[in-house]
C-alpha cells in the first residue's frame, strides 16, 4: 500500500523585529559664549598695564615682563628607562635649583579629563590652584598648565631635597633646595598625596569618576608580568654592558 503524502507548501509570514541601535550619548552642544567664559581667565595677568606709549602694540604689556630664567639641573634619560633630574652645580641649601616658566592652558582639568580620559598627560601636566575669580572653578577644575624647563620630569618622594613655588604673576615655577645638594646628586620634591597623579592634583579616584576608566595609584604596586619581563630584560642589558 503505497501512502501518498501530500506536501502542503506553507507560507509564513517571517516578522522582521526592528533593532533598536541604542543611540551614543549627545555630547552637550557647543556654546561659545560658556567657552569664553571658561577660557578668558587663561589670558588674565595678574598684572598689566597699557601700552599707550607704544602705538604699534595694540595688547596689554604684562609687568614685570621676565626675559631670563636660571636652571642648575639638568634632565638625564637613565639606562633602565627610567628619567631623573641631577643638579649641574653643588647648591646650597635655600639656593635655587631652577626656574621654569610655564604656558596657562585654556582647558580645565576636569574637562581635559572628560575629553580625552589621556592617563599620561594627567601624570605630567600641572594645574593651577583655584581662584575666586576663576570661572566655575570647583565644578570644571582649574586651568592646566605647561610647563617649560624640567619642571615636568623632577621625581616625587616622601622625604625631598627640593620645594617649588608658583609666581603667578610672571607665570614662574621655581625650584629651592632644601638642603645642600651636589653637582650630580637627584633633585627630588615632595608628592601632593599618595592617590595624587602627579602635580595636576587629581586622584586616581576622581579620574575613574570623571572619565570612568581606571587608573593604577602610584606606588600600589600594580602593573603587568610583561612589564616585570621588560624591567628584567633592562637589568640584564645594563649588567652586561
């Protein structure tokens, strides 16, 4: 007995489910007029003057105008791939190492982070302290600073031979020994905390916050088998020199 199967040709109807792509946060529309505001106060001198006995200069002249900076350090790039700054004369304590003159950036420190969530540039960067004059200053972060010189390179220690100060008004950051230092001997200065990441004075917390990523706190002891690997490559390298 041979069945006769009968092939019923079913046609379904396939729904086609819409995706839903989830759209990238709006990043806040540009507004010049808050741009200004938060950029003015990288151009404001604590001190000028007009220059109405030079016509042919049409800006304010900053007084005092500094033309030259003293440096008895130099930067030394070290066999291990490490850096450091070594006086170039013995100097006594109180005496002074260095003078740095540095560049006031329009970007806030808070604000770079967002935009650029950059874990070097935080480490080398330097900010200034907030002021009363600064436009939203605690909930942008004050303005970065650039510094020239070796400013960017002295080591941070618990226990320094060197301390700095910021002369605002001719954008200067200067180094003083704290006590006698040789010709050749480390300079080094005292860290802002042990969470702070470098001299911009934010912690490793609040850059998490800010740019949500993570990033190591200094001296914890974190780091990678790779970069054991390449510390110990190095060693070997310079043993065998």
């Amino acid at each position: 007995m041979t069945e006769t199967v009968e092939n019923t040709e079913t046609v379904e109807e396939t729904k086609v489910e819409e995706t839903k792509v989830e759209e990238a946060p709006k990043a806040d529309p540009f507004d010049p007029r808050e741009w200004a505001r938060k950029t003015a106060s990288a151009y404001r001198y604590e001190t000028m003057v007009e220059n109405t006995h030079l016509p042919e200069v049409s800006r304010p002249q900053v007084i005092p105008m500094k033309q030259t900076f003293e440096c008895n350090s130099k930067f030394v790039n070290n066999t291990n791939g490490s850096y450091d700054v070594v006086a170039v004369n013995d100097i006594e304590g109180g005496g002074l190492i260095e003078e740095c003159h540095y560049w006031v950036l329009e970007s806030r420190l808070k604000d770079f982070i967002k935009g650029t969530k950059d874990k070097i540039a935080i480490r080398v960067l330097w900010a200034l302290p907030c002021k009363e004059n600064t436009y939203r200053c605690e909930e942008d972060g004050p303005h970065l600073i650039l510094p020239k010189g070796n400013a960017m390179a002295y080591r941070t220690v618990d226990n320094p031979n060197a301390y700095y100060t910021i002369d605002e008004v001719t954008r200067t950051i200067r180094f003083y020994a704290l006590r006698p230092i040789a010709a050749g001997e480390s300079i080094t200065i005292k860290s802002l905390g042990q969470e702070v990441l470098g001299h911009s004075g934010i912690t490793a917390t609040e850059f998490r916050e800010i740019s949500g990523m993570n990033m190591a706190i200094p001296g914890t002891g974190g780091g990678c088998s790779s970069c054991q690997q390449n510390r110990q490559f190095r060693n070997r390298t310079v043993e065998g020199q």
